[in-house]
C-alpha cells in the first residue's frame, strides 16, 4: 500500500551557490524562502539566483517498497534534482508539483541536493510582473513508496485519477478515469463512491480504468449556499489485498455564464462577487503554513465573498481543498503575464497542463485564465498564436469548463485578442491609475453594447491605502478615506450591473512587490482590504461585507482617524443592518436608513468625543478630537522621495508638479509641456532597455500624443506621482530634473474656468 512521508525538517540550505558540492550553510525546515525579508522591503534588490538544499535519507528508516519518489509541491521557479551526486530531474515553474522516481538512486544513506533558482530567465513565466518571485522550496516536500503497480506519479504532477461528474435532473453520472502503471491481469480496480458523511453510496470492481458510476437523488455543490463534497476512492486489490489506493472529493454541479445575467449555478442566478488573493505574508513570503491558509480563507469568508481569483499562479493543493470545502468559485490561471516572451511558449503549455491535471477534480474551479495583462506592450502574431494553442490545449483537456483571459485596461475592445477565450475580464483602475471612478460603469456598459455576446467580467479594480488620513479624500493620496470611497463607488457601479459575470478586487490583502516605492511603505502593493500581517481590516473591508455577508454587523469608519480640524467632521458606518444611530459622548444625534448601506453623519467636532455607531443589538466607538493644527502623521511622506507634495512652489493660478495630467493637458502650453516630459520619458526607457539587451519600443509616446487608452488612464495622475511611478520601471528623475520640470510648469498659467 501506498506511504507517504512528509520530509520537510532537517534541510541544509547554502545560499548563492550552484554547487552541490558545498555543505556549510543552515539548517532549516520546510516550507523555506529566501526573500522572505529581501524580496518585500523595497529597492527591487532581493536575491535572484541559485541556492541549494540537501537532506540525507537513511533507508533503514523507510518502508520496503518497490519504488520511492520524491514529491515537490512547490519550488520557485526553476529546480534541479541530484540523488548522490546524479542529476534526475530539471523542473521549470515555481507553483505547480513535480515528482521524481529516485529507486535506483536510493542507497543505505541518499543524500539529496536540490539546486533552486529565481534567476531572470526568458523561457519560464514570470519573469515581469507586480509581486514578489520568491525563490525558495516553500510547500511541502514527500516522499512517496509505492508498490511496482501503482496509480501514475509520472503524469504532470496529477493525482492520477479524474472525476467528472453530469447532473442528470435529480441524479448525477460520475465518470472516473484513473492511470494506472503495470496492472496485472490478476489484479482488479475497485471504485467506490461516499457522501459527505463517509457513508458507501456506490461501489464496482473491475479491470476497466475508466467507468460510470450513478449517484441517485444528489445534492448538489452550490457554493457557499451548501458546499457538498463527495468523495471516490478507488483501489488496486490483489487476492484480497491493496496494492495502491487514491482518493479524491469531489462536487456535483452545473453552470453557464450568459453575457446577460451572469453567472448561472445549478441553473440559479449566482452573483460572483469577490477578491483576488495573492499568497505570500509579511516577514514570511510564500512560505507558508497551513494555518496561514486558513486564515486566509476565514477572512474572505467574513467579508462575504463568493468567488476568489487565484492570482497570478497555481497555488497551495491546501488552499483549493479550503475553497471546495467553503463553496468559492474559482478562477485558476498560470502565470502567464505582463512580458509575452516568444521563447516561453513551451513553459506556457507544461505550466497550463500542470494547472488542470493536478485541479481537475476540484469543484470549485470554473474557469482557466491564460494570461494577465500579456497585451500590456501590445499584441503581435506570436502572441495571438500562443493564446489558441493554449486556448485549444484547455479545451482538450476539460470539456466542463471555460476560458479566460485578464486584459490590461488600454487594450482596445476591439483587439482580436480578447475574442481568443471563452469569456473575457478587465483590469480596470480608473479612480486611481488616472481617469475617475465614475468612468468604471460606463466602459462595461459600451463593451456590453458593442460586444453583447461576449461575456465580460472586472478581474481586478483597487486603490492602495496605508496608515494615512484625511477629510478631504483625493486620488493619489493613499488614505484609508480615499480607498473606502473609492471601493463605494465601484461596489455601486459594478453590483449593479447583473450583466458582469465576476469582480475581483485587487486585492484581498497587501503583498510583497520589491520593486514598488510608493505610498511610504517601499515593497509592498497596498491595494489589500486587509494588511499583509493580516493584523488590521481597512475599513474597504467592512464596505463589502456590509454588500455581500449575511452576518449582521455595524463599523465605525475611521477609527485610525483621531485628530481633525474642522468644526463639523462627516462620519461613515457601515452595516448591512437597515438603520444606524449615532452617538455623541453618549447623546444620539440621529438615525439613518442607507439602501446603499453606507451611513453618512455629520458630527460637531468640539474637544474629544466618544463616537458609538449601534445597529440592533451591535455598536463600534471610536473617538474624535478637535485639533488647532492638522496633525502631520496622519500625511504621507515617501520615503526616500527625490521630492514630497509640500516641498514643491505651487504659485496661485499656475500650473505644478502636484496638478494633474489631464488638468495641464487643459492648456495648450501645458500639453505642449507634457510631449516634452513624454519624449524624455522615451529616452530614458530607451536607455534602459538598451542596458539590458531589449529592444526599443516606440508604442510609448504614441499612445501619450494620440491621447488613447494610456492617456485616459494616466489623466488623473500628478506629474510628481507620475514620476514617481516610472520608477518600477527603473526609470529614475533627479531632484534637479524635477525642480527644473516644476520651475517650467509655474510659467504656466491655467485656463480660467
């Protein structure tokens, strides 16, 4: 019978170094990174490169068994497997398992070296992207003894064994292929189906490795309104004894997404309202450990979701068992982004098969993604080409389920590119990355116009907030007020329209993003509900659990918010309890009703008030403080800023780094102004990508002066949040470029309104 044995502790890991030879280093325990620090302060310095591992097994301490395998569930992103000093396997692709046969190999005492590398690497995705590439071996690592016949370990990391299940009106068909190597003719496969109570509800033996079993009067997996989970197990017996045995759950449901009402489960209306999840901890990376896993879950849960978007990789084999076992519906995609590289194409297809064989039997799951944001350098043959095979390689492998794609907010709606999958998403960030919040709706409604049979989702909208605060919220600002406004107005905008298959927002928490130097916190995306210690909720947390849970609650906005200068301060609530009263040092100064469920108080702001929100039986308090002076914690200063908002001359009538794009580009010295700033932006990225081997683009300042898609996004930016910006792309202005380009804007005059 099958063993497997878990082998995470007593590792020696060496850094920087491809020498398997070499044996001083620390010893550790799995899940393991080494960017778990570097990879999340900022500078986009962390350690690219190769590290080793070694472990010795004794084989006195194993079970007898005819072979033994080694199991890697996740190792970032290239590895290379040596038992005793010879090289068994090379894997590429940090987020899926591998296995290795390693029999032959195995001595009284095996030493086992993996070599893993995170290098810049142009055959394996990804290689650009907004987050962190940990290196590291960060799941769990098995050995697995099995018997000379045994369900397949060779087949792309799979289980072995695939359940597809067809709801029949009351009954269901469950189809089951399992792969098997070396099956005797004396031996037999025994298949047997439970309920969720473990209770034997169908059962054949036979020699066939694919058959169908019947469930009579099924109940089906609905999401989170009833996640039921059955569960196969099948069996080679041989004169009475198991050879091997696998197990697998699985649920029993139908669905469509129409370009109308959205998603359909089990022939119901079922809005799919949710986040994305990136899966990587404060000061611990992608290591993690299963209660982080939980964790995690629990939170998406409290907030109501329904759906989550597993960006941008395969994750935890854990974490999709949690979104099966809580009713989450699934979008699945490989990392596949940003940078299209004609030399990835075969890593593209060994990562998407990867991706389906080993989730195919998951529940949860209803769409593949084939890529996120490929086009945002534009689209060409190569490209397109890439997307059919993958597109047509899916299908192949999954007849149950559909297609999708992420597209970058300026690909235009026309681009035969987005007509490749079955359905189509958006990132869109208007509100934040330029433009305005209120442009959200309307775009989905002219998509949905011009495309009405093409179903469209929002696979990602956000807007970053810190420990900053204001009562004058503006885009750019990175206040925890701007964020709740903003996810206010996107929840209304997006909710409304029943046509819009999914939103996901970006993100459920902060993560780890090297590069990023933004907001005051260098090396994380703040875009999160929650931070990336999982220690505090924002109050964009409470906006959509007051929309999407069913558990009755009420919560006091801004409580991080103490020290105001205004006489009179708006308070917000948030419940998904009908009314909310408000109390004043213990005097109730009204009650309000909010289809919306967003409460709105204005509140006298004298001395230091006791403020209590109370819906039914719940209450949140706070308290305010009326302050002469604003307080200056409460305002961003970037870190290691060439330049901050308040160090800049800003004369009355004329034009500074702290106005806006769209506003300068109002006149036309200033837009005049701006192709200059476009044309040095050009150079420098030139310049850069000259350094580093690439090829010139010229797409750039073209977009800027035809005023298309990236023109729209960036209107809303500050020059000096601009420039701050390019910095991710390692584009970098002086202080005295800076002061020179501010010096030109004050020449300016705005237009008189």
């Amino acid at each position: 019978m099958r063993n497997i044995i878990n082998i995470n502790s007593n590792w020696l890991f060496i850094k920087d170094t491809s020498d398997v030879n070499c044996n001083e280093g620390e010893s550790i325990s799995l899940p393991h990174t080494w960017n778990a620090i570097d990879g999340q302060d900022g500078g986009n310095d962390y350690f690219r490169g190769s590290c080793l591992y070694k472990k010795t097994l004794n084989k006195s301490e194993l079970p007898e068994s005819d072979l033994y395998y080694l199991e890697f569930r996740g190792t970032n992103s290239s590895a290379d497997l040596f038992v005793n000093g010879n090289k068994i396997a090379h894997h590429d692709g940090g987020y899926s398992t591998w296995r290795a046969n390693i029999t032959e190999y195995i001595k009284d005492e095996t030493e086992i070296a993996v070599i893993v590398d995170n290098s810049p690497n142009e055959t394996v995705y990804p290689q650009m992207a907004d987050f962190t590439f940990y290196g590291g071996i960060y799941r769990d690592v098995n050995l697995i003894c099995v018997n000379n016949t045994h369900f397949d370990l060779d087949y792309y990391g799979g289980p072995g064994i695939m359940i597809t299940p067809e709801v029949d009106e009351k009954n269901a068909k469950i189809e089951i292929e399992v792969f098997v190597k070396n099956l005797k003719e004396s031996q037999k496969l025994a298949y047997t189906i439970y309920d969720a109570e473990n209770k034997e509800l169908n059962t054949l033996e036979a020699n066939n490795s694919k058959v169908t079993l019947e469930i009579k009067d099924v109940i089906l997996w609905h999401g989170r309104r009833n996640p039921y989970l059955y569960s196969c197990e099948v069996k080679i017996v041989e004169d009475g004894q198991i050879v091997d045995n696998i197990q697998s759950t699985f649920g029993c449901r139908s669905f469509k997404i129409d370009p109308d009402n959205g998603f359909i489960l089990n022939g119901e209306e079922y809005p799919l309202r949710g986040v994305s999840r990136h899966q990587d901890r404060l000061g611990i990376g992608n290591a993690l450990l299963p209660e982080h896993h939980k964790e995690d879950m629990d939170l998406i849960c409290e907030v109501g979701a329904t759906t989550i978007r597993l960006a941008h990789y395969q994750h935890d084999q854990y974490f999709y068992d949690l979104c099966d076992e809580r009713g989450m519906v699934v979008w699945a995609e490989i990392p596949y982004i940003s940078k299209h590289m004609p030399t990835g194409r075969e890593n593209t297809i060994s990562q998407m098969k990867e991706l389906v064989i080993q989730n195919y039997n998951h529940p949860s799951i209803i769409v593949w993604g084939l890529s996120n944001e490929i086009s945002i350098a534009g689209s060409d043959d190569d490209l397109l080409e890439n997307h059919k095979i993958l597109n047509d390689l899916v299908h192949d492998m999954d007849k149950t389920r559909l297609t999708t794609m992420a597209v970058v907010s300026m690909c235009k709606i026309d681009d035969p590119y987005i007509q490749i999958p079955d359905v189509i998403s958006y990132n869109h960030y208007f509100g934040w990355y330029g433009g305005d919040t209120a442009m959200n709706g309307p775009w989905f409604d002219k998509f949905h116009a011009a495309h009405p049979k093409i179903p469209i989702g929002c696979s990602e909208y956000g807007c970053e907030a810190l420990n900053w605060h204001t009562s004058n919220p503006k885009q750019g600002d990175y206040t925890e007020e701007y964020q709740a406004y903003y996810h206010e107005e996107l929840i209304k905008q997006l909710f409304s329209r029943k046509y819009i298959w999914a939103t996901h927002v970006w993100n459920m928490f902060d993560f780890g993003a090297d590069a990023r130097a933004e907001g005051g916190e260098n090396g994380q995306n703040h875009k999160g509900l929650v931070t990336m210690d999982r220690k505090y909720k924002k109050d964009s947390f409470y906006a959509y659990k007051a929309w999407l849970s069913d558990d009755p609650f009420v919560h006091l906005c801004g409580k991080r918010y103490i020290d105001r200068v205004e006489d009179v301060t708006k308070v917000t609530v948030y419940s998904n309890l009908p009314e909310v009263e408000l109390f004043v040092n213990g005097e109730s100064i009204g009650k309000k009703t909010a289809e919306d469920h967003f409460f709105y108080f204005d509140v006298p702001n004298t001395g230091e008030s006791k403020i209590v929100a109370k819906a039914g039986e719940f209450t949140d308090e706070g308290i305010i403080r009326k302050v002469a002076e604003p307080n200056m914690d409460y305002v961003l200063v970037e870190k290691g800023a060439v330049l901050n908002w308040f160090d800049i001359d800003a004369p009355e009538g004329r034009f500074s780094l702290n106005d806006t794009i769209s506003d300068i580009m109002t006149s036309p010295f200033g837009k005049l102004w701006f192709m200059t700033v476009g044309l040095k932006l050009k150079k420098k990225m030139d310049a850069g990508k000259k350094n580093s081997g690439e090829k010139k683009s010229g797409g750039f300042d073209v977009d800027l002066k035809a005023g298309g898609g990236l023109m729209q996004m960036m209107g809303g930016f500050t020059v000096l949040r601009l420039t701050s910006m390019v910095g991710m792309m390692n584009i970098s202005f002086t202080k005295e470029e800076l002061l020179k380009m501010n010096k030109q804007l004050n020449r300016i005059r705005k237009p008189k309104k």
